[in-house]
C-alpha cells in the first residue's frame, strides 16, 4: 500500500499535513540533535585532546584505524555484544510474557502488579547501586540465597570478580531494571486491541486460546517489534550499571563496554577525536542491527476490515 | 462525525463494576494457578532490592549493612527521614530540589509527549515524500550515545547563556526520539477508515489528531508520560553539568551529595531514595486507571 | 525539492539562532567570580563566611561559589566547562586531575601580589619545603595549597586484643608483619571473609600501592619520566604480595568487598584496620560519637617493607586553588586577591574540616599540635614522595588497576600482568 502523494489533492493535503506535524520535532531535533552528532562525526576525523588551545590536527579515519587495530576496543565490543545478547533477549521476552499475564487477571490486580514490577525502575540509579553492591558483596544476599538453596554455606561466588559473573551481575541488574518498562509498553500495546474483537470472537465461539493466537499476536506485533528494537538499542547503550560497578571495585575488562570505553577515552585520557570515532562505530552497529531487525521484522499495516 | 464516536470505558467507568478479566482470556485453573505462581515469584525477586531499601531506611545506619541482614528492624529509626531533609548541612535544600525535579521533568514529559504524539501520527498516517528518510534520521539520534554529544550540546547552550536555569535542563531535554517511534508504532494500527472519514466530514488535520486518533491512544500517551517523567526524574548526567547553584539542582545530584565520601549514612541515604521514588508511585497510580483493558468503537458500520 | 527547501530553511534557522547567541565578557565595573569546588558542609560554612568578608572589602567583586560531588563528578564538569570555553574563574582540584591543565596553559601562574607577597620566592619560603613542587611548572607557581593529604593506618584495638594481640605494640610495622597479623585476626566462613584484618585502599593506587614499589627502590616511570619501569624486580615483589593478600592466595582481603574505610567507623566487627585520611577521625567524631570517644582507635604509620631501601610512607595527594588563565585580567587579579585571603586561615581550615595547608604558620600553632595525630601525618609527608603528576596520570591508574585486578580475582600470573602494564603504559605515554 505505498501512497503517492502526486495524486490527487487529498494526497497533497496529507502531504502538507506529515509536514506539519513532524516539523516541531525535526526542528528540535536539527538543533540539539543533528547539529551535536555532525559534530562528532568531525571530530572523529581529528587528533585532539580536549584540554589543548592549539587547533586540531586532522587525521582523517585514522582514528578509526586505531580502533580496529586495537586490542582495548575488540575486548570493549565483545563486552558489549556478549551484554546486549544476554539482555535484550530475555527482556523482549519474559516481558511480554508478563504482560500477558498480568492482562489477564483482573483490573485492581493489573495496576498492582504493574506498579510492582516498575518499582525498580522508580529507584535512583545511585541509590540502586548501593544496594546491588551490598547483595552481591562476598558477604551479601547473593551469596546468602544462593548458598542456602544450593547447599553449599560458605562458597563465595565471585558475583564481582571473575568475568562470567561480574557479567552476569551486570545483566541481573539491568534486567532488574527494565523489566518494568517493557512490560508496561507491551501492556499499552494490549490495552490498544480494541475489545470489541474479542467480543465478536467470543461470539463467534473461538477459545481463549485461539482469542489469543489470532487477535493478540497479530495486533501486537508493532509493540513486539518496538519493543525488541529499544530493548537492543537500550542495551548496546548500556552505561550506568558498568559505570558504577567499575567505581566500586568490580573486575574491569569484562564489563568495559564501548560506551563506557568511550566515556572513559573522553573524560580521562581527553582523546576526544578517538572517543568519537568509537561513538560513531558504535552508532553503526546500532543502525546495522536495527535495520536487521526491521527487515525481519517486516512491519506491515494492520487492517482491521 | 456524529456517526462515529469513540467510547472510552475507563472514564466513564466509574459506577459500572468491571465484571470481565482484562480480557476475553480466562485459563482453566491449574493453568490459572500457574501464571499467579510465575507472577508472585517474579515479584518476589524484583521487589527484594525495593523491600531492601523501605526497610533500611527506618534503620540505624549500623543495622543497614549488616552481615547477615535483619529484614525486620529493631526500633523504627524515623531521624533517617528529618536527616534526609534537612541535609548533611542542615540547609532543606532537598525540598527545593525535588520541587525541581519536579517542574523539569513535567515540563520535559508534557513536551515530549506532545511534540512525539504529533510526530508520530505524521510519520504513521501521514504520507509525505521523504517519510521514511525522516524517520530514519529521527531513529538514528536514538543509536548515537548520549556521552558523544554531550560536549557540542553543552557548548550549545552555554552559548545560548543557557547554564544553571530551567531553560537549560529542560529545552535540550525535550523531545526524545523514543517517544516518537513508540507513538508510531501505536498509532499505525490505527483503522485509516476512521481518519477518511473524518476527512470526508471535513474536518481539519489537526481536529482528527486531537479529537478523534489521540483519545483512542490514550494507553500509548499514558505509557509513554510515565517513562519520560521517570527518565528524566533520574536524569544525573545533564542537570550535574547545567547547574551551578544548589538551588537549581535536582534531586539525582542530592542523593550523589548525600552519599559522598564524608558522610556515609546508609538508612538515611534510603529514606532519602524513598522520598524521591515517591512522586513516581503516586504519578503511576493516579495514571493507571488509563490503562484500560481495551477500547469499544462503535457507530462504524453503517 | 521540497525536501532540499525545508532542510535550507532548517540550516538558516540554525545558523540565525547561532548568531544571536550572546557572548558576554563585560569590562563592567563590577565583577562576579565563580568558584568551583568539592562538597563539604563545613567548608562550604567556612568559605561562605570568608565570601562574605571578602566582598565586603571589595564591593566590586561578586563570588558564586558552586560545589560538586568529589572525584569524577567535578572533574568531569570542569573538564567540560573548560574544553568549551566556558570554566571558572577560580577552581579547587586534585593535582592528579588539574596537571593537565598547567600543561596546556588553562591555568594562569600566581600573581604574588595579588596573593599578598612580594615575590614568588617569598612563598615558597612560607610553606613547607617541597609542598609547592607539585604545581610548580617551568619556574612558575600555579597556585596556592587548599589541602595536603595523605594515608596512615587507622586501627580498631578492640578486634586486636580479641585476636590475642596488643595493639599498642603488636601493630604491623611491616607488610611481613602485616601478613602475620592477619593470619590472626582473620575470621572467615568458609571462604567469605566475616572480618578482615587490613584491606587496601582499592582504587587509589598512584597514591596508596606505588609506595610499596617505591618502598623497594622502584617506581612508575623513569627519572625523565619518559618511559614505564615498573616491570623491574620491586614491581614483581609487590605485585606478588598482592597474589598473596587476595583471594587465590592467603584470602585476606579484595577489592571487591565494601570498602575497610567505610565500614571502619560503624565498629561493627567487619574491619581491624584501614588505610585513611586524618580527616576520617573528624568523621568518627560525628559519626560514631561513642567509638571516638572510647579511644579504641589509633593511627600508626604506613607499613614499611623490612627490607626498603627507601623510608617512605604512602604518597601525599594536594588540591589546589588555581586560576583560570582565559578571564579578563582584573577577573584574574581579584581570583589571586580571593585566594589569598582565603589562605590566610588555615587555623580555620584544620579547625572546621580536618584539611591541612601546608604553611609553616600552621606548623606552630596551637590548633595543629593539639589535634590529634597531626604531627604524624606531617613527619610522615615529610618523608613520602607526592602523587605522580603527568598527562596521563589517571589512565596509569586505570591500568594499574586491572593488572592488580587480574592478579587478585582472576589469578593471572604476577610478572605477565606487570609485563603488560608496563607495555600498556609505554604505548600510552608514546601517545597511544
């Protein structure tokens, strides 16, 4: 169903209309968006150090040579990968899976169960820190639990110091977190089905299940394909948790993700050229792997008649 | 337009008692069982952090990070609450700070709402050349890490003279490119019939937008407030490097100060959490009611 | 078209706004300074009071003070401020952090006048010898002392005597000694440690773990500073007392645990001693009103090697008040006039917040003698080398930090992890 907008004044009328309405926001955009990220595709280009006076030296993709030729930064995109992977998968997932649930039960319990799986995200990231690092602490609850189910008092864990694990904590908590989110949007996406199908389903004598498989599915698919691309996105995005696991004495390497690759390159070694290169390697990786998902993804316009 | 009138059961609901599950779905019970089964334990898990920080801040900081850790508290320790406000220093600035965060992040949500509800709809329904182009570029500022432009944008706007004022923690703030994407995807499902019609009726674009297509996406909009005001209540990064002056930070930056190197109380550092996460639950409970369980159409066939 | 149509419009626009944007860098009579510095209640009450005083006597002159959360927080902020054109007049930082910008010449050098003296020669003379070094580059001085700072051994004596120790006299003088007391005192379960003897002070190791090395007879860089020498055999031994303290050695401690200074105060059992700062026993003092008063502390020096061919203790770290040089020159005068009068009180300075300014005045007075272990401190200054300063000083601890990492947690062998660190290190002051 591709519109022509050539055709026919009402065509045009539309046309004029998408403008309007998207102008606000590309011209927002333009400033505080577009501006800032040409800007770090230039300074990608450059040898500078933030602090120095002296003008730039411009080195052209050098900076990126550097990076493909470098140890650090392999090691950061694996980090990322092996994060983003873990992640983003079990959170599109168990997600959605909640929200089915919880739509199913009934009203009061659906804003309680809801409101419950948000909390985390409620919590301050500073004051969330504190807590995780108090649980997974050799002394901490990880340890408690984990040695009482598994029967095995006294073991430590590692949570923050041998790589799988301090990995693994990373995506406990980023889980943790985001759970709620997605659950909330799957549940807007839920809540968007008008009911009436499911009225005339039930007249027409489809089963629950059947309701399920060819009403929700299909009507819910733009939120899944939503909600699998932020997730992704989110997670190769990823900063807070690692940052502050790495302040706080964690095992480094395993969980030097690219953005906290990039912060780090910027904020402590002040090579700004080379943290914006990494930026927009990382920016690439992110438009590869979402233009994926699209194309698999395949979203069509879901016709009700 | 007469003809077609949209019927938001939630508002109305007041009086009519919710005889349905959410749904049409109904499981037998064992699979009921099962699924508050999954539901509890899930809950358990996600709420023990949450559990952890409510009943430390009642706690002595002693008693807080104890080895092993005592769930139910000896004495309620209510000075954590009076500490949390009045600061480290004695100065209340707490109470400025959240009255901040407050305005900042209403502000930021409003408008982005807005501005992504109307970006949305024209990327959704409305066919324009360049329409995928756009929303390409749009999705792309979503992909670039926020660390990478935070220098230009910050030269931006201190040229603008824009540095420790509301003007600067929320105009840079305002429009997120999530927003946008979640609106589109919301309202591509939208009947087009519906909008033809209006169309046919004669009414303008911007009419149908706001009196016909937003009402209907009223779980979207909703949704989409509640993670902005959230987002932006925990914002640290921009507000540490807009403002100068105690009195315009936020709350983020309070609970960083209060939880420096001098003066580690951990009880009165979680009341200082809880009084933050408050505002969250309350925006959340009082929005929740526009999550419906699904929306009637009616008048259409005819 | 219309495409192209909308997309000009928008660079115009852009462009417009751009060329509206106001730079104000008045000459008006009146002036107003920021100052940036860390977060602190009783310095914050203390320099407030000095702003007032100060204004007062050049009414001229406003000061906006802003303070920040210590370590990355305000280092960040002022880097940014500063790479945008837009830094303070006047900012306090840790000379690890602030080098940089001597070196690029953000930083404008002291105007002793201003400051109150005659000339630079006469400064050097009113502080302590060797204290000014550190922000001195090319001849200049680029700034004045806001605190010296340095670690000791804090130690709780109550888990000391439970272990069958006296603390008075079994205290560790050396890291051998270290070791044996900690086999005593000691207490896991199983292999989590429920009290630990002594724990390191994890993050910062340019200023708490290279005295070891140096304590040997080796250091981080060689004199010229050119070049890593940190694999030599000094390196090796402290690298494998690491591997010895950690997990996959005796387990007496790691950096992953909560850290010894913070649960040191609360006396709950977890920690015997710690590596700290003087100003710790300010924060008992408040914190643990009934610890302190108990005496059942006390700090002792920084543990020595028996074999050190050098008596230093922990390096010293010093912030300093320093001027930003791309302000209008009356700006740049009233900051000196302002730092001035503010150093003019380090009586205050120790009083209020436990910070100690080096200035021989100090030295002799009442406050200082009387406060409690301060003498230490000082002689143990006056023995210790400062904080390395280089360009990439904060990417040296960042590698040092890993090789110790994979030493302690992941058990990599100690000459390989010093190997690569050294290797890491060159590549990066060759600009890598």
């Amino acid at each position: 169903m591709k519109y022509n907008s050539r055709r026919g004044s009402l065509g045009k009328y539309k046309a004029i209309g998408g403008w309007i309405f998207v102008a606000p926001a590309l011209f927002y955009f333009a400033l505080f968006s577009f501006y800032p990220i040409i800007n770090a595709f230039y300074t990608s280009t450059l040898q500078k150090d933030i602090l120095s006076l002296q003008p730039p030296k411009f080195i052209g993709l050098e900076n990126y040579v550097y990076l493909f030729r470098s140890e650090d930064f392999w090691k950061s995109a694996e980090a990322t990968a092996v994060f983003t992977l873990g992640c983003f998968i079990p959170l599109a997932t168990v997600s959605l899976l909640l929200a089915v649930f919880i739509y199913s039960r009934s009203k009061p319990f659906q804003n309680f169960l809801q409101m419950a799986y948000f909390s985390p995200a409620i919590l301050s990231t500073v004051a969330a820190a504190v807590v995780w690092l108090l649980v997974f602490d050799p002394r901490g609850l990880a340890n408690q639990w984990v040695n009482f189910i598994a029967n095995t008092p006294g073991i430590d864990h590692k949570w923050l110091a041998l790589s799988h694990m301090v990995r693994f904590s990373t995506v406990i908590i980023y889980f943790w977190k985001y759970i709620g989110y997605f659950t909330i949007i799957y549940f807007a996406g839920l809540s968007n089905i008008p009911r009436t199908y499911y009225e005339a389903a039930k007249v027409d004598g489809a089963s629950s299940w059947t309701q399920f498989w060819s009403i929700t599915l299909p009507l819910v698919k733009p939120t899944i394909v939503l909600v699998s691309i932020i997730a992704m996105i989110q997670c190769m995005r990823t900063f807070s948790t690692q940052y502050l696991f790495t302040e706080s004495g964690a095992a480094t390497e395993p969980i030097n993700v690219i953005t906290l690759n990039i912060y780090r390159t910027a904020m402590r070694d002040r090579y700004i050229g080379r943290a914006s290169a990494m930026s927009i390697v990382l920016f690439f990786i992110i438009l590869i792997f979402s233009w994926l998902q699209l194309k698999v993804s395949k979203t069509e316009k879901i016709s009700y008649i | 337009m007469n003809k077609i009138r949209m019927i938001q059961p939630t508002r109305k609901i007041g009086k009519k008692k919710q005889a349905y599950h959410g749904v049409g779905w109904r499981f037998s019970y064992p699979g009921n069982f099962l699924i508050w089964g999954i539901l509890v334990v899930t809950m358990g898990l996600v709420l023990t952090p949450l559990a952890f920080m409510v009943v430390s801040s009642v706690m002595p900081y002693r008693e807080v990070m104890r080895i092993p850790f005592r769930w139910i508290p000896t004495s309620f320790h209510w000075q954590n609450y009076w500490q949390a406000i009045r600061g480290n220093d004695g100065s209340f600035i707490y109470l400025r700070n959240i009255l901040n965060s407050f305005f900042v992040a209403s502000m930021v949500t409003l408008t982005t709402v807005f501005i992504s509800a109307m970006a949305g709809y024209g990327l959704a329904k409305l066919p324009f050349r360049g329409r995928n182009l756009v929303f390409i570029l749009i999705m792309a500022t979503m992909m670039v890490p926020f660390e990478a432009i935070m220098i230009p944008l910050y030269l931006i706007v201190t040229k603008f003279g824009w540095q420790d004022s509301y003007i600067g923690l929320i105009i840079p703030l305002m429009v997120n490119a999530f927003g946008i994407f979640l609106m589109r995807q919301f309202l591509i499902s939208f009947p087009d019939a519906v909008i033809d019609s209006a169309r046919i009726e004669g009414a303008s674009e911007f009419r149908i937008f706001w009196n016909i297509v937003l009402p209907n996406a009223i779980p979207a909009v909703v949704a989409l407030g509640i993670l902005t005001f959230r987002q932006q209540w925990d914002n640290l990064i921009w507000p540490l490097l807009i403002t100068q002056s105690e009195e315009m930070k936020t709350i983020p930056l309070y609970i960083v100060r209060f939880n420096s190197e001098k003066y580690t109380n951990e009880g009165a550092l979680m009341a200082v959490a809880m009084i933050a996460s408050l505002p969250i639950i309350i925006l959340f409970f009082s929005m929740a009611r526009y999550f419906t369980g699904g929306l009637t159409i009616s008048g259409m066939k005819d | 078209m219309k495409r192209i149509f909308v997309f000009f419009v928008l660079v115009l626009i852009i462009s417009g706004v751009f060329m509206f944007a106001s730079e104000n860098k008045g000459e008006a009579q009146k002036i107003t300074l920021l100052y940036w510095t860390f977060e602190d209640p009783t310095l914050t009450r203390l320099e407030e009071r000095f702003i007032q005083e100060f204004q007062n006597k050049y009414p001229d002159v406003t000061i906006k003070r802003s303070t920040y959360p210590s370590g990355e927080n305000i280092e960040q902020k002022v880097l940014i401020a500063f790479a945008v054109g837009e830094g303070p007049d006047i900012i306090n930082l840790e000379m690890r952090a602030s080098f940089p910008y001597v070196i690029y010449g953000r930083l404008a050098p002291i105007d002793p006048e201003a400051v109150g003296y005659k000339s630079q020669e006469e400064i050097y003379n009113d502080y302590l010898e060797g204290t000014l070094n550190v922000a001195t580059h090319e001849g200049k001085l680029y700034g004045l002392p806001e605190q010296l700072g340095s670690y000791n051994l804090l130690l709780n004596k109550k888990y000391f005597r439970e272990a069958g120790l006296d603390p008075e006299k079994d205290y560790p003088k050396t890291w051998e000694e270290m070791l044996e007391v900690a086999e005593k005192i000691t207490i896991r379960e199983g292999e989590i440690i429920m009290r630990r003897a002594f724990d390191f002070r994890y993050p910062q190791y340019l200023i708490s773990w290279l005295p070891m090395v140096q304590q040997l007879g080796g250091s981080f860089l060689s004199k010229d500073a050119s070049r890593c020498v940190i694999n030599s055999e000094a390196g090796l031994r402290v690298m494998q007392y690491m591997a010895e303290w950690g997990p996959n050695g005796h387990n007496f401690g790691s950096p992953t645990y909560v850290n010894a200074r913070k649960n040191f105060n609360k006396d709950d059992g977890s920690i015997a001693m710690c590596l700290t700062g003087l100003y710790q026993t300010a924060r008992l003092k408040v914190e643990n009103p009934a610890f302190y008063e108990s005496r059942e502390w006390m700090f002792v020096p920084y543990p020595r090697f028996a074999d050190a061919v050098s008596d230093n203790g922990c390096n010293y770290y010093s912030h300093f008040f320093m001027v930003n040089a791309e302000k209008p020159d009356y700006n740049q005068k009233s900051a000196w006039r302002f730092i001035g009068y503010m150093t003019e009180h380090p009586e205050e300075y120790m009083a209020e917040s436990a910070l100690i300014q080096p200035r021989k005045s100090l030295m002799k007075s009442d406050v200082f003698n009387k406060y409690p272990y301060a003498d230490l401190f000082i002689q143990e200054i006056a023995k210790s080398y400062p904080v390395i300063h280089h360009m990439n000083a904060l990417k040296f601890e960042e590698l040092m930090k890993e090789a110790i990492q994979s030493v302690m947690l992941t058990g990599v062998d100690p000459k390989e992890a010093l190997q690569r660190l050294e290797q890491k290190a060159n590549e990066v002051i060759l600009g890598g």
